[in-house]
C-alpha cells in the first residue's frame, strides 16, 4: 500500500529504476537496451521544513541487470542542478545533493541512495521546479501550486484518548476540490523488554489510502468510518512472536490525516493499473518520468489508547500471542 512519506518528510521518495521485463519467473530479462530517460519524483508539504526531489534514470543493456545496477553512472546523474523558483524564473531556492544514504536490503543496487534536499520551508502559492543536467545538456521541469490546508472535524484537535473499541471510529474533514485522494495512518510506539534485561522502542503503522468511493458526502465534509479489526489485523501480522521477549508495552501514538493533491493521485492511481506498457499519462515532468506533486498532512501525537483498547492489544484474536500488557499509566 502507498503512503504519503519516505524518510517521514515526504511521500513516495523511493524511485525503482524501471526495466522493460518479460516473463512472470524470477529471471530479469532486458529487451529493449535504449537512451536513458530521466525519472523524477517528489512530494512537498507545506508543514515540512526540508523537502526532497529524487532523480534518476532508466537504463537497460545487454549484460545481466544484477551488475548494470551496480554502476552509478547507469543509476544517477552527475552534476546535475535542482531548484525551484516562481513561474515566472525569480526567486531561486537551490536544492542540495545528499549522497550516502542507506538503502534497504536487496538486489538493486548494493551502492547507497542520493536525493536533492531543500532546506527551507515553503508557502502556499505556484511553483515550478527545474532540474540542468548539463551532461546531457537537458532541462527538465514541471509546475505546481500547494494543495490548501485543510480542516479536520474529526477527531478534535487537543484529543488524547483513542477509543479503537467501540467501533466504528468516524474521522471527518472538510472537502476540498484541490484533493483528489486522503491517506489515514496510525504509528504505535512499543517497547520491548527482553528476558536479558535489555529494553528497546519499536514502532509499527498501519496506513490506509482513501479513495473518493470510501468517503461519505455530507454538505461540505467527508466521513470515513474506521474499524479497529484492520489495525490490530496489521499489528498481528508485522510484529513477530518471539521467545526471547519478555513483554511487550505501548508507550505512544500518533495519527496523521493527509491529502494529496490531484495530480498525485492520478500519477498513484496510474500505479494500481495493470497494463504491459507503463508509460503514465499522468505525470506532470516535462522531458522525464515522474510526478511532482503536493500533499497536507494533519497530525495528532501524544495519543494513548483507552482501557479497552489496550485489552484487544494485550487479549485480541489478532495480538493476544505477542506479549502485551496494558500500560498503567495511560
């Protein structure tokens, strides 16, 4: 399932190289060797401070993939420069590049990762991002305006307790035609004491994306009724039983309602389609892949869960087997 952040400050930032694959095995075939095609893709929020763009590119070739993905060159661009400014040219913000950030395990490729930071937080109002790759003497760029903020009804502001028992959980904002998709996402914080007397904080979310479908209309809001099933469901099935835990506490919970504008959930909609030939209609970078889009985030933090709450954690269908006790001083 897609979310909105990579890093916690944007969404979506992990950017695949794309491939031209065949076949439904696991042998990764390279058909169509070509030009490299540049990929770029980020996601600004007004209530973010520092800000991210990740450029790539394609590549394809004849050898085996498994080592073209261990070359840079075949991976970034070199010297390239990122900045944004207004739509008329003025006021440049030049954007950083950051190398050396670690990657997840896995086959593509064993080098760490790179993106563009900006430092500097945005306002509302029409941008346009550009991006000088001077090797390829190429300018890529695509516009935007920010998504307006947007109010949450429900749950309150100032709320602490989350009542995840009495079922449903209705959560409520108000509409605005500049959103085309909502995101809902739940962090709980844990901590793991282990039978060696050790300590440590884990933390696991659940994250649902909300279509237009999964919304109620009413005048000028939207409702979404939330059943907790799905939460501990995802709970149960990320965190692991394991013999060397003593038990397990919830110390801490954040809820973040997001919006995201409508040309990113276009480009995001694009992804779910089942098509041969991916070559979305929906991205708004001019000369490249990829899609520059906005997204608002409401947070509420400092949250507990009530009594019952903490009684399906600690003896519910799905988390009874994990080793949770109740936390007393919620």
């Amino acid at each position: 399932m897609k979310t909105f952040s990579r890093y916690h400050h944007v969404l979506w930032l992990l950017i695949t190289t794309i491939f031209c694959l065949t076949g439904c095995s696991e042998e990764i075939t390279v058909i169509k060797p070509g030009a490299p095609i540049p990929v770029v893709f980020g996601v600004f929020d007004l209530n973010r401070s520092i800000n991210y763009i990740k450029l790539s590119k394609t590549f394809a070739g004849m050898t085996d993939p498994y080592t073209l993905a261990t070359d840079h060159d075949r991976i970034f661009y070199s010297n390239a420069q990122v900045f944004l400014t207004d739509p008329y040219g003025s006021n440049r913000m030049s954007f950083t590049l950051q190398t050396g950030i670690p990657r997840d395990t896995g086959n593509f490729p064993a080098f760490p990762n790179e993106v563009y930071v900006l430092n500097q937080k945005l306002y509302e109002g029409d941008y346009l991002l550009k991006v000088i790759i001077p090797s390829e003497k190429d300018t890529l760029t695509a516009k935007f305006a920010f998504i307006h903020p947007f109010k949450v009804i429900s749950p309150k502001f100032g709320f602490k307790r989350f009542y995840f028992y009495e079922d449903p959980t209705v959560f409520s904002w108000y509409s605005d035609p500049a959103a085309g998709l909502y995101e809902i996402s739940l962090n709980l914080a844990y901590e793991e004491w282990l039978k060696t007397g050790v300590t440590r904080r884990c933390s696991v979310s659940y994250t649902r994306q909300l279509n237009f479908a999964d919304l109620e209309s009413e005048k000028d809001h939207y409702n979404f009724r939330f059943y907790s099933d799905n939460f501990f469901a995802r709970l149960g099935t990320i965190i692991k039983q394991n013999d060397s835990i003593d038990y397990r506490k919830p110390v801490g919970l954040t809820l973040l309602i997001t919006a995201a504008d409508t040309t990113l959930a276009k480009y995001l909609n694009w992804i779910h389609q089942e098509i041969d030939d991916k070559v979305n209609p929906n991205g708004n970078v001019v000369g490249a892949v990829g899609v520059v889009g906005t997204k608002y985030s409401v947070p509420f933090t400092g949250l507990t869960l009530s009594q019952r709450s903490q009684d399906s954690l600690v003896r519910g269908r799905y988390t009874k087997k994990l080793g949770f006790v109740s936390n007393s001083d919620w």
